[in-house]
C-alpha cells in the first residue's frame, strides 16, 4: 500500500474519532498532515507532487465554501477534505467529495425515514430556502447541538470515502 493511501486513511480515520469525540477537527491534527505530506514529499524529491497538491488543497475551499456560509458543512470538514486534497491531488479529492456526498446522503435519508421526520426536514428546507430568497440573510441552516438526529457527523461518510478509494473504487 503506497503512502498516499495508507496516509489519506490515517488521516481521516483520527479526524473521524475526533470529531465523534468532541464534535470537532482540532486544527493541530490538520495542519500536521499537511505538514507530514510536506515532509515526506520533500525527502523523496517528490516536488512535483507538491505543486500537484496545492490545487487539491484549494478544491473543497472553492467548492464547498458556499455550503459553510450556510453553516451546512463545518469548517473542520473542508479543512479535512483540504489536507486530504493536499495528499491525493485534485482530481481524486474531487472524486472523495463527491463519494462522501453520496456515502451522507445515504446515511441522512436513513436516518430521516427511520426517525420518521423526513416530511418535517423537508418543510424546513422549503421554509428556510423561502425565508432566505425573501430576506437575503443567511443564517446558519442546521440546528443547533448533536442531539438532533438529523446532525450526524460528516466525517463518518468522508472516512468512508477515503475507504473506498483506498480499496480501489474510485
């Protein structure tokens, strides 16, 4: 198993378990990675591969920095996909954003329909879409606190994502 690979699990798999710990990304985790692949790049003269990187690390800022102006997608979790980027490069951090999208929506409608709040979510997005087209303020989509069902933790979907690629899916 290469190092891209092997690293690209290490890497999501402690974000994950952080998050599910303490409900965030610490940013010293984040930056270490990329600071590690720097490193390692660097050692093995691989500077091409870091050039490479840089255009994976900015990918998910460009493409989901509307979604955090929202509040539908945390901070830590394009910081994630950013490190992760840095790693795999732009195409196939762009390959995990879209898996990872796919992996949670899955995850989300399951829990809807189990929790049996799947019409009530829908309202309140039909709501929220209306409220913000008629005001222009944005305000934060989710609710507030883990404790609500529908809050999951997107790093679970982003790990299963980086599973998949190093599993050679995608």
């Amino acid at each position: 198993m290469s190092f891209d690979i092997a690293f690209s699990v290490v890497i999501s798999f402690v974000a994950m378990i952080m998050d599910l710990r303490t409900a965030r990304i610490d940013n010293g985790w984040i930056l270490f990675s990329i600071a590690a692949v720097l490193f390692y790049r660097a050692v093995n003269g691989e500077f091409r591969e870091i050039w490479l990187g840089l255009p994976g690390l900015l990918l998910p800022l460009v493409l989901l920095g509307g979604l955090f102006c929202f509040r539908m997608i945390g901070a830590g979790d394009i910081k994630l996909f950013c490190a992760l980027g840095f790693l795999m490069g732009m195409e196939t951090v762009g390959k995990c954003i879209l898996a990872a999208f796919f992996l949670g929506a899955a995850i989300s409608l399951t829990i809807l329909i189990s929790c049996g709040i799947f019409c009530q979510r829908i309202l309140f997005l039909i709501c929220y879409l209306k409220e913000y087209i008629k005001t222009g303020v944005r305000k934060p989509y989710r609710k507030k606190g883990m404790e609500q069902p529908e809050n999951f933790h997107f790093t679970v979907p982003i790990f299963m994502s980086v599973l998949l690629h190093a599993g050679g899916v995608y």
